[in-house]
C-alpha cells in the first residue's frame, strides 16, 4: 500500500482501489488503502511505513479520483462501515463535487451509522458543498449528539459571527457534549458577541453555576480572548482557585472526557504511546501495570497524579530498582517479585532476571517508568479523555 502511494502514477492509484475493493483482504488494510487515496494530492512527508522524513514530489489528485470515481456507489454503501466512512472521508480530502448529492443523502439518512453520517457532513464541509447549509439546518434537530457536535463545529467555522448567537443557545440547553464543542468554536470567533458569551459562562464557572463537565472548555476559551474584562475574570478565578484547592487548575481534566477520544489515544496516539508499556484487553506491553479494571480500582485524582506527577504514587509491582551485586554487576528494571532469597527484576534489555538477595552489595529505588512531560505531549483535552477512558475500565481483576 506504502509503496503504490509514493510511486503516485494513475495504475497505483487504480491498485489501490483494487485493495479497497477486496474482500479478502482484511478490512483495517482496505481503510488504510481508502485513506491514502484520499491522501493523494497532499501526502505526507513521512513515510507511512518507516515514520521518517520522505517527501514525495507534488501531484494531482486526479489519479485517485478517477480510480475512485467508478466505485464510489458501492464502497459509500458497503456494509461494512469502516470502508463507507473511509470512502466518505478521502471524497472529502479530494473535494470530489460530483460526490456531494450522495454525501448529503447518508447525512439524512438516520438508518446509516453514526460515523458515516459524521463523516460525510464532513465532507460536504471541505468540498464546500451547496447541500451543506440546508444539511446542517436539518440536524439541528436530529438525536444524534454526536452529528449535532460536528455541525456545530463546522457552522462556526464557515459563517463564525453569524454562528455565536446559536452557538449560545447551544450553551443554555445543549447536552455537556454539545456545550463543550460550543465553547470550542467560540473561542476562534472574532468580535464582541463571542466575547460577551464567553465572559457571562466565566462568571458562571466562577459562582459554581456551571457544570463541572464544561470547566476545561470554559477556561480554554477565556484563554483564548484578549478582552480585559475576561482576563480580570480569569486571574481572580486562578487567585481564588489556589487557596481552596490543592489540585489547582489539574482538577479540571478530571470531569467532562468523552471516553471513545481517549480510547483513540489511548492505542494510537504515537507520542504518548500507552500500549507500549500497558496492556488491555490481552494487546500491549507488560512494563507497567494492566489497564483492565483500573476504574474500579483506582480514584480519577489518582489516575492524573500517575501522568503528570508520575513518581508521587507507583504501582505496586512496577516500582524501579537498581542493584549492584558482589560480582560488580548492575541490573536496572522494573521490581517484579521478591522474597528472602530471590529479586525478580524485569530488565528493558534482558528480560526477566533472577539475583539473589545474598548477592546484593547494594539497592537504589528507581523513578517511575513513565516517560516525562506527558502533559506536553498531550493537551489538557486528550488527557482529560484518556483519564475517562482509563476510568470507564471497570472489569474486576487482580492485580
């Protein structure tokens, strides 16, 4: 797939096309095919296979639009929803016009799925296309929470100052997912009524009159604004803040995270890259503990301490230590057991390793393992996701 990608001609493009259709072939492969279609006229310069800097020359999209174009009907109505949202998703990136009447029905369609209905609004978005206004004035009213959001997020960004006074209103009787994407697209709105309505939710957070679930998003767009009056409101928030509450601002991640974004973050986020060290679900590595069951074990307050003050609480059985042994040899790792006789340390080089307690001359408490700065590798809003992902785990098991 990597390799018909780069080489970029009409043929690659075409083979492509031919992986998206194969059902042989497993779905997560013919995603990825569909996704790097869609990625054709602006491909990355990283190579999707080593990760390294590799740009490829500048090209048309035309290739993939026209492998594509023939197939659309069938990938857009396959029945296998992963393949529809990634053929809906790269028609988006393409801008393909000729698309548009059949995005705009799957919007209006409440039989098809959730995403593929998210996913092909946000397609007539970035083809710009002429359904898009009367799309979005229909799911207005729709039940889903979720197509709701994302057509709150994209009024504000094509018609912003029209978009603040709904935008409000959304804000007084929106579901918290609702008012959190609200909030979001306020704070890029330009202009006094944005400001207003940003001002009078500060004022409310301040009082306690606003729900906790919406905190983070109400001080991430005070943040946002130069207006003096909701600076003077945000500083005498943070001065009020420090004398009552030990976590400080901290404690606004620990509310409000929708747990699916975590779980994305979770498996995939490439910088933090949690599965590297913790296992769930049976995938991922043995370095710290299981993620399985967390939410009934632990407290959220004690989830964020774990990431952000990683070395003020380690898990019992993932403490790290160093011991020098008579013989002059050092074993760093992760304390895995330990008895009278024996120290069973899981070393990153060797793995498992057995020193006898006689043996050891002397013995260092290690830090965490966690990598440092994970709050600079995450913004407030992913960690506030993961935190609810890791505590929507509450299948019971020992650890």
């Amino acid at each position: 797939i990597n390799a018909h990608f780069r080489l970029g001609s009409d043929q690659n493009a075409k083979s492509l096309t031919a992986v998206a259709l194969n059902e042989a072939i497993p779905i997560s492969i013919r995603a990825e095919g569909l996704q790097l279609l869609g990625e054709w006229g602006d491909p990355s310069v990283r190579d999707k296979v080593t990760g390294l800097y590799r740009p490829v020359a500048s090209r048309s999209k035309d290739a993939s639009v026209n492998a594509l174009k023939p197939h659309i009907g069938t990938l857009l109505n396959h029945s296998e929803t992963r393949i529809a949202e990634s053929t809906a998703s790269a028609l988006g990136r393409l801008q393909y016009q000729d698309s548009a009447a059949q995005l705009a029905a799957i919007v209006g369609d409440l039989s098809r799925s959730e995403g593929l209905r998210v996913e092909a609004l946000r397609a007539l978005a970035l083809i710009e296309a002429p359904q898009l206004a009367e799309a979005i004035a229909a799911i207005q009213h729709d039940f889903n929470v979720r197509l709701r959001r994302e057509a709150t997020r994209i009024q504000a960004s094509t018609d912003p100052l029209a978009a603040a006074p709904q935008l409000n209103a959304v804000l007084e009787n929106g579901t918290i997912a609702e008012q959190q994407t609200a909030l979001s697209s306020l704070a890029s709105i330009p202009g006094s009524v944005a400001d207003e309505i940003i001002l009078n939710w500060m004022k409310k957070w301040s009082n306690g009159e606003a729900p906790v679930e919406i905190g983070l998003d109400i001080v991430d767009a005070a943040e946002a604004r130069q207006d003096a009056r909701i600076v003077e409101s945000l500083q005498k928030w943070r001065e009020a803040l420090v004398e009552t509450d030990p976590l400080g601002e901290q404690k606004l991640l620990l509310n409000g995270g929708d747990p699916e974004l975590g779980r994305s973050i979770f498996q995939t986020h490439p910088a933090a890259a949690c599965t590297r060290c913790h296992q769930l679900d049976g995938v991922g590595g043995d370095v710290g503990p299981r993620m399985d069951g967390l939410g009934s074990q632990q407290t959220s307050e004690y989830l964020l301490e774990s990431i952000i003050a990683l070395n003020a609480s380690i898990a019992e059985g993932f403490e790290s230590i160093l011991v020098e042994t008579k013989e002059g040899d050092y074993y760093a790792g992760v304390l895995k057991s330990e008895n009278d006789q024996d120290i069973v340390i899981n070393s990153p080089e060797e793995g498992l390793i057995t020193v006898k307690v006689a043996d050891v001359i002397s013995r260092e408490k290690g830090l965490s393992g966690m990598p440092e700065g994970m709050e600079q590798l995450l913004s407030k809003q992913d960690l506030r996701n993961l935190i609810a992902f890791l505590m929507a785990q509450k299948e019971d098991v020992t650890y």
